[in-house]
C-alpha cells in the first residue's frame, strides 16, 4: 500500500502542476485573445481564429482531461490514504474550466448552425437607409460593400429574401409623432445604449453610429432614418452592418428588433 501511495504521489504532484497552469493559463490566453484582437495588439484572425479556435478548443480539451485524470486519482490517493485535499483544488478548476469553456464553445457553435449567415440587416428591404458618402469612404478600407441591393446569402438568394425568412417580424415602424420628436427619441435610444454617434442631421432625419462589442472588439456600423408619413406621423427604419465578414448569431438582427421596439413601445 505504501508503494502504491508513492506511486499515485508520483503521478499527482507533476499532474497537479500541470492542472495548476491549465487553470491560470487557459483563461489568461482566451483573454489575450479577445482582448489582443480588441485593442489591435493582434489582428482578429489571430485572436478569433488562431488563438480561440485552433488553438482554444485543444486546450479546453487538454484542461478537461489533465482535471478529470488528476481528479480520479487524487480521489484514489484520498480512500487510500485519507489525505491529500489539497490536490484537489487544481484539477476541480481545471475541470470547471474546460467544461465551462467547452460549454461555451457548443453554445456558439448551435448559435451559428441555427441561423443563417446575414451581417447586413434592416427595416426596410426594398429602400434601406443609407450611409453617407464621407462614412463609406472611411469603411471602404474593410473590402465591405455598403450596396445592400446587391448582396446575396450563401445559398444565392437576395440578402433581403434570406432576412425575410430569418426574420419576417422585421419591418419599418410607423409612429404617430411629429419626424423631430421621434428622431428625438432615436438619438436618446443611440446615446443611452452606447452607440458611438458620427453624422447626425435632425433636419434631414438621420443619423449614424458604430458599437463595438466587449469581447474582441466586433464592430457593427448603424444607420437610422426618420421620414415623414405624409399624415403628421413618421416611418423609422434602421440597418445595422457587421464591419468584419464573421457570423453575427443574430447580434445585428437582435439590435434591429430592440430598436424598433423601443421606439413603437415610446410612440403608445
């Protein structure tokens, strides 16, 4: 028995090391990862891709199995010897993390399989709002055409049919307020929210803004248009564009939607 201590300590004391780095070391790459690419110390094909994906998942995987190895035979030692708690600790986290991360990661993973590819979404399918000349000359740099008539899904269609499917809810909001008051409004709703506003003309009812997200610094850029009805009342449309050609899950769409939310709940 004593043999068998020495040799179950053998293992664990060098494993436990090993689950000690995973468990530092792991969240510390995932957050140069998002926070590298975010604050342009990498470009997000190394951050995203590289480091989260190809690398990421691996070491998601090496924590789980270092944790779970280390965490049978500490309990082995533990029956055998009834000591040895301490070993514990290292492997728990260990496990917890690349569970955790690994959760994440299927999470992610369902999120992009059930919704198509769509990083240009709007209100308004046949007219959407525009960008102004001086923003397109700016977001030029990104190989990203603004031209929404002529883009296409990855199955071919229009990009307006394939959001007509995803989201048929989607539609332009007709409020029963004077354009200055509701574009008032808008531009509270953008500021309150943290849009980052560039361009704005209450005159001629629209305004631009950006956002960037908390993890890896996802860009969208954002344009809102308030016209007049024609009847003392105003139509509101938004369009909301991933700058980098990734899969949104939905974070465009689901922007859209509490927007026009917003503003129909406030015109009651």
């Amino acid at each position: 028995m004593r043999s068998f201590g020495k040799f179950l300590r053998a293992i664990l004391v060098p494993l436990g090391w090993v689950c000690a780095l995973l468990a530092l070391g792991v969240p510390l790459w995932f957050a140069m990862a998002a926070f590298g690419a975010k604050w342009e110390f990498i470009d997000l094909a190394t951050g995203l891709g590289w480091m989260t994906h190809t690398i990421g998942r691996p070491l998601l995987f090496a924590s789980l199995a270092a944790g779970g190895l280390s965490l049978i035979l500490s309990l082995v030692h533990l029956i055998a010897r009834r000591r040895f708690f301490g070993a514990l600790l290292s492997p728990l986290l260990a496990v917890v993390i690349g569970v955790a991360g690994l959760g994440w990661a299927w999470q992610i993973d369902r999120q992009r399989s059930a919704r198509p590819l769509l990083l240009d979404v709007t209100t308004d399918l046949e007219n959407p709002p525009h960008f102004t000349p001086s923003f397109a000359a700016r977001r030029s740099v990104h190989h990203q055409a603004l031209d929404y008539a002529g883009k296409l899904g990855e199955d071919g269609r229009s990009l307006a049919a394939v959001q007509a499917q995803a989201y048929p809810a989607l539609a332009t909001v007709h409020v029963d307020r004077a354009p200055e008051a509701v574009f008032a409004d808008a531009l509270r709703y953008a500021h309150t929210h943290r849009w980052r506003v560039g361009t704005a003309s209450a005159s001629a009812g629209m305004f631009e803004a950006g956002t960037e997200s908390f993890w890896y610094g996802l860009r969208d850029d954002i344009v809102v248009r308030v016209r007049d009805d024609g009847a003392g009342g105003s139509l509101v449309d938004i369009r909301s564009l991933a700058r980098q050609p990734i899969h949104d899950l939905g974070r465009n769409a689901r922007r859209v939607q509490a927007f026009s939310t917003a503003i129909a709940d406030d015109a009651r």
